[in-house]
C-alpha cells in the first residue's frame, strides 16, 4: 500500500522547467553504475519482460537491450526528466522496451495495466542519480544554492523545506539517527528547529555545519548523511522499497532474477531482509535445526554478502564506491531445495 499523502498546508514550489526529450537524455547520460555485472547476472534469465524499476537514464535498461536479445525492458522511474531521457535513449529498440512515469512500489498495477503476469528478472538501482545531484535547481546538493526540493516526482506536494518545516525535533533526530547521524543527530535536529525556516540547500548545510564541532567539519562535510536522510523522507524511500521488492519477487518467473544496487545501510538491510525472508520461506524454526514448519524456500542467494564496485570503476566514478548490489534468483515451485542451505543467515551469518 502507498504511504498516504501528507496535508497540504501551503502550496508545492514550482520545479525547474521540464526539459524535452534530447535535452532530457544529455542530463542523464552517464555510464551506470556497476552495469558490467548487472549484465552478467540477467545473463541465464528466461525470455520475456525484464524491470528496471528504477529506469534513470536507460543505462542499465540499454545494456541489457544490446546484451540479451531475448529480453524487452520495462523502465519504471517517478522522475518525469528520467521518463524523458529513458524514452528517448531507448527508443531505437522499439517494442522490446517501454518506459512508464510511475513509482517503483506500484509495479503490480502497471504490470496489470500492460497484462505483464510475471518477469523475467527486474532490477533495482537505488539512490538519487548523478544528473539529479548535478542540477542544483533540484535541491538534493548541497554544493550549490538552490530552493530545498528533493522531489523525485516534482507532482507530489511535500518538498524538503516543508517538511523541514513540519516535522518535529524528536522526529528530526530520529530520522538523522537512523540515517547514520549517530552522534549529533539531537544537536543537528535542534540546531534546524531553532533557524527555521530552512528553504534553501545552502542555509540546510549552514546550519548543520554549526550544529556540530571544528573536528567533525575537517573530516568531510557534516551534512552528507542529514540531505541523505531528508531525502529518504521526503520520498518516502525505505518505506516503498520492501513493498517493491515483495511485488517484484511475487512476479518472478522461476530462473528470474532480481538485482538490487543499494547506496546507504537501510536500503541495503531492508533488500537483505526481504532475501533472507524469500530464501527462508518465512521458515520459524529455531536456526541450526531442521525445519517442520513446511517453509519452503522462493529464491537461492546468488552472492554470499553484498557485491562492491571494482577499484577501476571507483576509481573512474567516485561517487560508485558506496554502491552495494544483491541479488537472488527464483526457484521453481516446490523445487525441494533443501532449507537448511537456504538459511545460513537465521545462524547469524553475514549475507
């Protein structure tokens, strides 16, 4: 189910201009991240439909276009510049790919509209993209100054500087908590309460670069991991992703495959969590005995821990180092896998 929206109490500021379709695709152009082993993973899919749930540029939706030619790419994205640039980078293909403006965690709808019954692998590449960070009019920088936004679907009505404005200190300091902000989480939280109203990326990292001590300042900007989070927030991130992942392992044809590039720790517990589930079969037993609750495994993890991006590739993108990709693969149904392989993590390994 979709979060429900937030009361409107002043209108959404105005988005940027929405480009056309060429100038659209120049914006997004970028190598993707992690792309060489994206490929290889879809490499034994079945034929048939492959997700891009979260489309950005096509890069990754083009790759497996040229790759495979027994798949055809869906490409979902709520970034109508990302729609723009995806159709246009991927129009050479034809038929074999379509692009959709729609949030990822209502994939069974548009599924449903097109009368897709399952896929043949879907891919996830999380995170704010670097044509969005790269255009200060959308405000998910804080290296330029430009209206506080954040908007992935510049249509929903609550921008960061709203809900900057909303929300509480104790809901502040949670939301920096959990986003990695552990020490001064309270003080950064205060610090926003007491200058609002914060509207502009510039006066955000201000007053969290004086919220916080000389030391912590000379170790990297502080304010990296606040806009992480405010993001999240605003697009309600980690709460739409197990929703996806679950509707996306729902429609799996056996042999399908599911990716996942995450970019901060909460994507990639709650992608682990809802494998783990799928691996498990929801099995209850206690770990280290065999299983008499009649789980079966949906899936088999494909990598033991989280896949990282080569030093070349870090080395050539900086900003691909955080980048964490999982990934699973669908069993047949009732394919007598034995559960004990399928749930090494319940003993307390690291996946």
């Amino acid at each position: 189910m979709s979060p429900k929206p937030q009361p409107s109490r002043q209108p959404a500021q105005p988005g940027p201009p929405v480009p056309g379709p060429v100038e659209a695709e120049e914006q997004f152009r970028h190598r993707p991240v992690m792309v060489d082993e994206v490929v290889e993973l879809f490499g034994p899919t079945p034929a048939g439909w492959a997700l891009d749930a979260t489309v950005g540029g096509g890069g990754h939706a083009r790759a497996l276009l040229e790759a495979y030619p027994h798949l055809r790419v869906l490409g979902l994205d709520r970034d109508t510049d990302a729609v723009a640039a995806a159709s246009s980078a991927l129009a050479p293909f034809g038929d074999r790919a379509r692009v959709v403006h729609q949030r990822f965690d209502r994939l069974d709808v548009v599924l449903d509209e097109l009368g897709i019954a399952s896929v043949s692998g879907a891919l996830f590449d999380l995170g704010v993209s670097s044509p969005q960070i790269d255009r200060p009019g959308r405000g998910f920088s804080y290296r330029a100054d430009a209206p506080l936004d954040m908007r992935m679907d510049r249509s929903e009505p609550r921008t960061a500087a709203r809900f900057l404005d909303e929300a509480s200190e104790e809901e502040l300091a949670r939301l920096f908590f959990l986003h990695g902000e552990t020490r001064f989480a309270r003080r950064i939280a205060a610090a926003i309460v007491a200058a609002r109203p914060v509207h502009t990326t510039l006066a955000l990292a201000d007053v969290v670069s004086s919220a916080v001590p000389a030391a912590v300042r000379r170790r990297g900007h502080p304010a990296k991991r606040v806009f992480q989070a405010l993001r999240a927030a605003v697009n309600a991130e980690l709460e739409v992703l197990p929703v996806a992942i679950d509707a996306a392992l729902s429609r799996l044809s056996p042999g399908g495959r599911i990716v996942v590039i995450s970019y901060h720790s909460g994507e990639d517990r709650a992608t682990k969590d809802r494998f783990v589930e799928a691996a498990s079969g929801g099995c209850t037993c206690p770990p280290g005995l065999p299983c008499v609750c009649g789980a079966e495994p949906r899936v088999r993890l494909l990598n033991r821990g989280a896949r990282k991006p080569s030093a070349a590739e870090v080395e050539a993108n900086p900003r691909s180092e955080s980048a964490r990709l999982r990934a699973v693969e669908a069993l047949p149904a009732k394919a007598g896998a034995r559960l004990d392989e399928a749930r090494p993590d319940q003993r307390g390994q690291p996946l």
